[in-house]
C-alpha cells in the first residue's frame, strides 16, 4: 500500500526534488502555514522560573504577538518539532511524555 502511495507521490514530485527539504520544510510545503492561536498557546505555557507577570514573559509574549504568520509557524516548529498545531489546540500538545504544556524555563 505504501508503495502505491509512493508511486504516485513520485509522479508529481520527482524523488530528487524531495531530497533537498528537511521533513520540516516538505511538511510546511504540503500542509501550509497554520494559524497560531497564540492566546491559546499562552493559555497553556508553564512557567519555571518565572511567572505570567514577570516582564521577560511579558515582552516575550509581545514579540511572539508581533511576529509575521510564517515567524509564528517556525516558532511552533522549533518548540515542538513540527509546524502542525493541535487540532485540539495546545491543551493537547504532545510531548515525550505525553500531552504537556509549553513550557518557558
């Protein structure tokens, strides 16, 4: 079955083409950007450290407010692993050890 799914997948794009993405870029090239929900996300961030209040998170939650919708999809992609957000929302967020929230140290 998987090989039909390759046979095909090759028909449209050639197998050389697909080498030079990262698992990460081809996902992005797929799927999209998503939209990031980011007072979901921050509705779901643990703190360590620190709290909601303190100004470092305060101006991080500032920054993260102003980046493009293509900065805020490689955010997600470097603190998960993958451009994907939950279809849940972040109150799902798989982690190693199961679903967890952010987590800001």
């Amino acid at each position: 079955q998987i090989d039909a799914f390759l046979e095909g997948f090759h028909e449209l794009i050639p197998r050389d083409l697909i080498s030079i993405f990262t698992e990460q870029e081809l996902e992005l090239l797929m799927c999209g950007l998503p939209e990031v929900a980011i007072d979901d996300l921050r509705a779901n961030t643990d703190y360590s450290g620190y709290t909601a209040t303190s100004p470092v998170i305060q101006w991080f939650w500032k920054a993260v407010r102003s980046f493009t919708r293509e900065e805020k999809a490689q955010l997600v992609l470097f603190v998960t692993g993958t451009s994907k957000v939950p279809l849940e929302g972040f109150k799902v967020l798989q982690g190693m050890s199961g679903v967890q929230k952010f987590n800001i140290h």
